[in-house]
C-alpha cells in the first residue's frame, strides 16, 4: 500500500544550466516508470528550471529547506508560500547537514514541518544517529528523540503527509551504506513510533527513506526490505544515469 518514493537531494550543487541538462537527459529514462514517485529537490536558484523541465513528467520538485512564516523581513531567507507559489510539491527539512552546520534541532523542525504543510507541500523530515551514536548503543534514543521532539507533535491529519527519511550520519556521502538489515531495524523501529503515536493505520501508510550512499549497486537489496519505502539519495541524484537507475530499481 506504500509506493515506492525515490527522492534526490542535489545539495549545494548545479547551476540552472546543469539543472536543464540533468532534465534533458533523466526525464527520457524515466519514462517509463511505474508504481513509484521521483522527486528532485535542487538548489533554490534551479527551482524554476526544474518546475518547469519536469512539468508533465511525474517527477516532482521539492526543495531543501524553508523558513517558517509566509513572508517577512527575513534576510535571504525563502518560505513555504513562495515554494508552493512557483511549484514545489516537497520541501526537505532538519537534513543532518542542516542540523550540523547550520544549528537546527527538534523545535525548529517541528516548526518548519508545520509552515510546509499550511501551504501545502509534502516535508522529508530528516532523522539519523551520528556515528558515535550508533557505537555507543544510543541509536534508538536519538531516534526516539528526534521523533517525539521534532515530529509526534503534529496533528494527525498533519503526520499524514509527511514523509520520513532515515539517514545514519555516518552513511551520508561516506560511500558506507547501512547494511539492508541494519536499516531496516531502525525503520521498523521508526514504525514502531509511529504505530504507538499515530495507530497502526497510519504507521502502514507513512512511507519511510532511506538514506546515505545509496547507489544503483545497493538500491535493489534496501527496497527488498519491507520497511523501506524508498531511498533519499545525494551523490548518486547527481548523475542523470545514476538517478535513472535507482528510480528504475
Ligand atoms: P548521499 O547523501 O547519498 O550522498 O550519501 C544522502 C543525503 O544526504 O540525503
């Protein structure tokens, strides 16, 4: 019951120049994909290029971050009103990067998930343990945390719509993929959450990402595991062959 979601994080990378030529060249590759979603989430400068390269296709644009309010004296800031206004259906938010680099924790998600669907876009909501984390046994009380801080705090009806997107720290752009197994104990795990917060209705249809160094090599052995529901991808989205080929799985 869950469609399969295959999502692209390009990062700071690619021009609107490159974004068209990505376009050109995947959407023909993904023609004929059925039974799953795409989405590309660019920078915020190759958002037009993007809307309007894939309009038509069935892939969807999203972005990578958003600031909460509708508008405001918000130096270089962009909101959910005006990513919904030119065309995004997806915003990614509380990205591990964000949260290192750039101070975002569980309330500023919270809220950033809740101005994305007042103006009716899809959030990714981040969540992943760092590597320390993970060897000192800790990775379920982040997890739980991250979760009960950041997202159980939505309404029903908003959880709804949400996507989620695990994403061990020390996988992304590593080249060190989580074992299938071991990501797919910390969906089920995630699941669990939602089950217990939401009902099991809800936890059966929320769709749930993985995320970090999946490749067109290791997509196939992820999706064969139930509770994954689709794959976050950032390097390998950047290739147009690459992304082609894990939508395809
Ligand atoms: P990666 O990035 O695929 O390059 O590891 C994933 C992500 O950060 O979303």
């Amino acid at each position: 019951m869950r469609t399969p979601f295959l999502a692209g994080n390009w990062k700071m990378y690619k021009t609107p120049t490159d974004t068209q030529a990505f376009f050109d060249a995947f959407l023909p590759l993904v023609a004929g994909a059925t039974g799953r979603d795409a989405a590309i989430c660019p920078p915020y400068i190759d958002l037009h290029v993007a809307i309007a390269a894939a309009a038509g296709s069935k892939v969807g644009i999203g972005a990578q971050n958003l600031a909460a309010g509708k508008e405001g004296a918000m130096t270089g800031e962009i909101s959910g009103y005006m990513l919904k206004a030119i065309g995004c259906r997806y915003v990614i938010i509380g990205h591990s990067e964000r949260r290192q680099y750039f101070g975002e924790n569980e309330a500023g998600v919270l809220s950033k998930a809740r101005a994305a669907l007042e103006y009716g876009l899809a959030p990714i909501v981040c969540v992943g343990e760092l590597l320390a984390e993970r060897e000192s046994g800790s990775t379920e009380a982040v997890l739980a945390a991250q979760f009960d801080g950041g997202i159980a705090p939505l309404a029903p009806e908003q959880f709804a719509k949400i996507v989620i997107a695990y994403e061990p720290v020390w996988a992304i752009g590593t080249g060190k993929v989580a074992t299938p197994e071991q990501a797919a104990d910390v969906h089920a795990f995630i699941r669990g959450r939602v089950a217990a917060k939401f009902g099991d209705a809800q936890a059966a249809a929320t769709r749930i990402l993985y995320g970090g160094s999946v490749k067109p090599d290791n997509v196939e052995g992820l999706m064969a595991k139930p509770d994954i529901d689709g794959a976050l991808v950032g390097g390998a989205s950047l290739d147009p062959n690459a992304f082609a080929a894990i939508v395809n799985f």
